[in-house]
C-alpha cells in the first residue's frame, strides 16, 4: 500500500532542491515552456490568403455571387480570373496561384433546378497544407 505521506514528503523535498538551483529550474520549468511556444509558432497551421484563380464558364448572375461569396473569405485571394484552360495551366505551373475553381456552363441552371452544381477545383499540391486549406474553403 502506497504511504501518500511519504510520497508528499518527497515531492516537497524535490520541489525545494528545484526551486533553489537556478539552473534546474530553468532547464525542468521554463526551458519545455519555451520549446512549445517557439514550435506553436513555427509550425502554425493558420493559412491565410491563398491565392487562387477563378475561370467562369458559366458568367451568370448565379456565378458571380458565389465568386463574391469566394471574395469575402479571408482564407482566399482571387489573383487571376482565366479565360481557358490553357490559362489555367499557366497560372498553376508559374506558381501565381495555388488552386483554380472551374465554374462549368449550366451551373446556375443546376442550382436553379434544384440539382446539384458541381465547380471543379484544380490544385497546386507541391504544398499539402495550403492545398488542402484552399479545398476545405
């Protein structure tokens, strides 16, 4: 049976030699405090604005207000608006965006009709984090 007593005593007992050697308590307290804030910050996963562009295929009513609804996101920043695929592929192989949403030809009809309106998303996966946040949003 465990003497919680004793392991009181001893825990005070530690204590004390910590708290009156300077150089352990830096290196038991403070020195893993500092180590998890520098990484909290280091490896932060808030990824704000991503660059990426829109090609509208559909250019109705419908479309620029999701393209609006895109816009008012911090997470987004629309760099480029292309005019065909070849553009598309421009702007994700020169690295000026990270990802471009297709709006197709029918979307508004879709939506209006009640079926589902796909837009497809073209990626830039060199970088998995940034990638990933500009599907998510």
């Amino acid at each position: 049976m465990i003497n919680w007593r004793r392991v009181l005593s001893v825990m005070r007992k530690e204590w004390w030699h910590i708290t009156r050697d300077k150089m352990s308590f830096f290196l038991l307290i403070v020195s893993p405090m500092l180590i998890l804030i520098t990484f909290g910050y280091a490896f932060s996963i808030d990824i704000t604005n991503v660059g990426i562009g829109i090609y509208d295929q559909d250019l109705s009513p419908l479309s620029r207000r999701y393209i609006n609804q895109l816009h008012s996101t911090d997470a987004l920043r629309l760099e480029a608006f292309p005019e065909n695929m070849q553009d598309v592929d421009r702007l994700l192989m020169r690295g000026d965006v990270k990802a471009v949403v297709i709006i197709p030809r029918g979307f508004a009809r879709d939506l209006q009709s009640g079926d589902t309106a796909a837009v497809q998303v073209i990626v830039d996966g060199t970088n998995p984090n940034t990638a990933g946040h500009a599907i998510q949003h």
